[in-house]
C-alpha cells in the first residue's frame, strides 16, 4: 500500500494513502474535535468544527480545510490548532447551540452527548448570539422511539446510518436553508414511515435528538407490589457491554455482577435469554434439516430471531416470507417458556408474573407486541422489554454501586446456557450455534473443531460451505448491517426465478452492524474496535462453558422431556413458533 508522509503541528507523520487529516492526526494522539462525524460514515464536513490549516510550506499561506474528509498528500504542513482555529470553532459552537435548547438536565442524554462533552471542553458558559428554536413538537409515535426536532443539530449522522448503512431510508432532510428539519419524508410521523426499530439512528445521532422512551418506573412499581412475582432475563450481548455504562473497558464480561444487579433491584428471579437461544437453536436447527431433506421445501431458509429483519422483511420482501425460519427469537421463546414451564414448575399463575427482558436492541419492544403469537402462552408472553442503557439507568437511579457488586447466577429452569447460546449476540453467532446442532442432530457425534471461524468477523457477507457428513453439504450466507442485504436477497430471488440450485441454504441476517453487539439499545459510541471486543468477549464466555452446544444444555433437554417433548412438536410449534404477514412500506 502506497504511503504519504506529512507534518502535523511540527511532527511528520506516515500513513496509508486514502488517510483523512482527521485520521492521520488521531494516530498521532491529536484529537480534533467534531459533531458530523462517525467513523461508521462518510464523512461530509456538515458540521466544520474539525477546520485545520494546510500551510504552504514555500510561501507559508494557509488555507483553511475540513479535516474529516480531506486526504493526506505528501508534503502537507498541517495546523490543527492556534488562536484563529479555536476561534473559528468557538464560533461554530455557539453558531450551533443558539439553535439547540438549553435543558440538557432533562435530556436523556445528560453526561453522554457530545454537543455538551464539546461544549465543556471549549469552555462554553454563554454565547453571542440569540436563540432562535424551531418550537416544533416531539414525534413519539412509536413506542420506543422518540423524535425531539428540536434538539437536532443537523449534522446528518442519523440520516446516513438510516440510507447508507441500513438501507431503510425512513429519515430525510426536508426544507432548505434555516427551515431544514430531519423526519421522514412529507412530515409524516416515524410510525408511518419505512422504520424498522432498529435504532441506528439514536446510536449515531451525537445528542438528544432520537432518543428512546420506555417507562422504566413501571418495573419499580412492579418490583414493588407483593402479588406480583417479577423475571428479568438478559440477553447475550448484553453482558459484554453493559459494563461500559459503569467505567469498564469494551469487551468486559460481567455477566455474574448483571445477575447481582438484577437481584439488587429486587427482581425475584433472575434468568438468562442464552437459555432461550438454546431453544431456538433446537427449533430452528430441526427445521433447517427438514427443509433440507424434504423435497419441495422452500430453500433457502433465512433466520428469524432478529425482529428489525423481520421487520424489514415484512416491509420490502413478500416473496421472502415462506423463506424464513418459523421460530421465534430467542427473547419470545423465553416469555412463552417463563409463563408457561417455569409457572407451572413454581406454582405461579402467569398472569401474576411480570416478565421484563433486557435487550441491546430497540426493536425487541415493538416484537414483543407485535401479533398474537407473542402471547402463546395465554398472556402478554412478555410484559416489559427494556435496553441496556436502561438497565444501567434503573441501576443508578437505585443507588446500586455496579463495579463492587459480587457476582451472582442465573436460577434454574431457564437459567442454564450452553456457549453456543452465548455467541447469538455476534454476527455469525446463530450460524455457528445452528451447524454445531445441526451436525450433532445428523451425525450424533460433535463437531469438531467447534470453532468455526468462517462465520465470524466483521466483513460485511460471508459465505462458506459446510460438510456435515458426505451427503450433506450446506451452503451458508452470514450478513449483517441491512443495507448489505438486498445483494444476497436479489441474488436468491434470482435463483428461483430460473430454477437453479440455490447458493445458500442457510442465511443469517442481522440489522444492526456487528450483530447484537452493537444493537440500538447498546452502550453509546461503538466503532468496529469496539464491536470486536463485546464479540470477543462473547466467544470467551463460550470457550469457558462446559456445554457448548446447545443440544447439550440440562434444562434444554429437561424442557423437552418434562413440557414440550421433542423439538417441531405440536407443542413447541404453538408455544416457539410464528407466522409472517405482508404488511405495507409506510404502517406499523
């Protein structure tokens, strides 16, 4: 690869060609401040705080540049800061806050917006210039997300990660000039555009913008009542990173110290959704092997336990639909599993339990509702869905010291996971758990080895072919971030159109890039580093489990032996299994 060599504030510095200013100054630990930026995006220099001069060193004339999207060249004399600099930046901030509204005390995201974390830096306490709001109201159409159009800075993150990224093009700029206003197109509230609940646009979104809205003082109140017997459940990726709320590094594994936490808020049981990915590896391994070796049966199959692909797929693949596996997520197997096994097990009715999942996804709240078969079990099969963020905010709030806290366990019946149950939480993590299943239920010996590395990583599509014995190859696809989607999608739709042997049959689809590990309800500020660590911390939980793959679980197979009988009964098919309905781009 080709290198450039340049001089940043005195300092010569070597880097790839194709490096941005921005970058080149970062590896030499010179921050330069920014609000449009995000290293998952393009950048587009909206926001100009990121300025520099670019000396010329024959005449000593310095022009001014946008560092985020100007690339090195060899010879650059770069200034990343002096008086004219910190001026021209100051000026942009307040520029930008006497359009923003100063109530950062309630603003959801106190202490972790970056508009604030900025200002604080440049010492901000007053500004020039008049404010000027747009007074325009909140959209909360959804349930969970929460448009405040007047907190938006314009900076665009949301709307790159929505179009570029995800492909799903709910958000827009509409108007011109001082009236632009970020929404979906027409002004139409966020129910009625093409959103999938993925959250990718609050993730990316650098202050109070896109939030979420979830009534977490309900499970306070619930906690509280007597009558009632309340369950929380994690899911997997929620142990890699909810430590990042309490000062640990990416990648941390606490999961016993979020069990503690749990029991601290009073819950009087505490589960584990690694449980409930056991089961749907069970279902949909089984299932995947029945279409295999039944003739006619739709191939390929594409997995079901991300709901912002459901949702997705809902919207824009009709033709898909048959394609997809019928088992629900691991998050609805548990629900259905707490109100029906675990009550009968502790004499509970199910309507005096109250059920509250953690997820690091946005889109689990609006699953959770989404039709009846989400209450198979009689009742609502999940009363509450809450995010990682907010599990770190009810921890506060309760006054819980998170970093001293001993670790605890999961109780039993549904507490018990196996490593493959774990990996769910990284992109390839359903496909590896799935094969080591699927080989087991062919040739009733273990894979080996278990680790299978193709599915992993961060490349955007990966493709493999396994050999499960010297009959049966399967052709895999793993595929995160939507916006990758359509050329696997496209491709199939392809196949069956001229009746060719497909190229896949299995796929794994995850909305949000990384997989659950960076869902939209995760710790903010994740970057493909920090994917890497919260995945890598995924596999290490899985490396350290005695049971590996999820046919091995105790409670998987004493779930089957005392309640469901065996995996694709009628029984698992009422409580494990759903349906999928053609439902228009712009509705709920």
């Amino acid at each position: 690869m080709a290198k450039v060599t340049l001089t940043i504030n005195g300092r010569q510095v070597t880097v790839p060609a194709g490096t941005t200013i921005k970058q080149a100054a970062e590896t030499m630990g010179v921050k330069i401040p920014s609000l449009c930026y995000n290293p998952d995006l393009k950048p587009w220099a909206s926001c100009g705080l990121c300025v520099i001069k670019n000396v010329d060193p024959r005449t000593g004339r310095a022009r001014m540049a946008r560092s985020c999207c100007t690339e090195v060249t060899q010879g650059m004399c770069i200034v990343t800061d002096d008086s004219e600099l910190r001026k021209a930046r100051r000026t942009v901030l307040e520029l930008i806050l006497s359009n923003h509204p100063n109530d950062c005390l309630k603003c959801a995201r106190n202490h972790q917006c970056e508009l604030q974390t900025i200002a604080a830096d440049f010492g901000l306490r007053e500004i020039r210039f008049d404010t000027i709001l747009k007074n325009q109201e909140e959209d909360n159409s959804y349930a969970e997300i929460v448009l405040h159009r007047d907190k938006c800075i314009n900076c665009g993150r949301c709307v790159t990660a929505c179009q570029e990224m995800q492909n799903v093009w709910a958000l827009e700029y509409n108007g011109r000039g001082d009236k632009t206003v970020i929404g979906p197109v027409g002004g139409v509230d966020i129910a009625h555009s093409p959103c999938v609940h993925c959250g990718q646009c609050a993730v990316h979104c650098p202050v109070g913008a896109i939030t979420f809205s979830t009534p977490i003082d309900d499970v306070f109140e619930k906690i509280a009542d007597k009558e009632i017997t309340t369950v929380a459940a994690i899911a997997p990726s929620v142990r890699a990173a909810l430590g990042e709320e309490f000062g640990f590094k990416p990648g941390t594994l606490a999961t016993g110290k979020v069990y503690a936490a749990l029991r601290a808020l009073g819950f009087d049981y505490v589960h584990d959704t690694n449980f409930g990915a056991d089961l749907t590896i069970m279902e949909e391994g089984t299932e995947l092997l029945k279409r295999l070796t039944t003739k006619g049966s739709k191939l390929p199959l594409f997995t079901s336990c991300c709901p912002g692909w459901v949702d997705y797929a809902e919207k824009r693949y009709h033709d898909m639909l048959p394609h997809l596996s019928s088992a629900k997520s691991p998050q609805q197997m548990q629900g259905a599993m707490t109100k029906t096994y675990f009550a009968d097990k502790m004499g509970i009715k199910k309507n005096k339990i109250y059920s509250v999942s953690i997820m690091p996804c946005t889109a689990k709240l609006f699953e959770s509702a989404r039709d009846k078969n989400m209450k198979s079990s009689g009742a609502q099969d999940y009363d509450m869905v809450i995010t990682t963020r907010e599990l770190a905010r009810l921890i506060r709030r309760a006054g819980i010291d998170f970093n001293n806290l001993s670790e605890s366990h999961a109780d039993n019946f549904l507490g018990a996971y196996s490593g493959a149950g774990t990996i769910f939480g990284a992109t390839g993590g359903v496909m590896e758990a799935a094969l080591r299943t699927a080989y087991y239920l062919v040739n009733k010996k273990e894979m080996k080895p278990i680790d299978y590395t193709p599915a992993r990583g961060l490349k955007n599509v990966r493709t493999a072919e396994v050999k499960i014995n010297k009959d049966t190859k399967v052709r895999i696809a793993v595929v995160h971030q939507l916006g990758n989607v359509d050329q696997i999608v496209q491709r199939v739709r392809q196949e069956l159109k001229e009746g060719k042997e497909p190229s896949f049959h299995f796929i794994e689809v995850m909305a949000c890039r990384g997989g659950c590990v960076a869902g939209g309800g995760q710790p903010y500020g994740a970057t493909d580093e920090i994917r890497k660590k919260r995945a890598a911390a995924l596999y290490k939980d899985d490396k350290g489990k005695k049971q590996r793959q999820s046919h091995n679980n105790p409670e998987i197979q004493a779930i089957y032996k005392d309640f469901l009988g065996k995996p694709g009964s009628e029984k698992a098919e009422r409580y494990l299994h759903t349906t999928y309905m053609k439902r228009s781009l712009y509705t709920e």
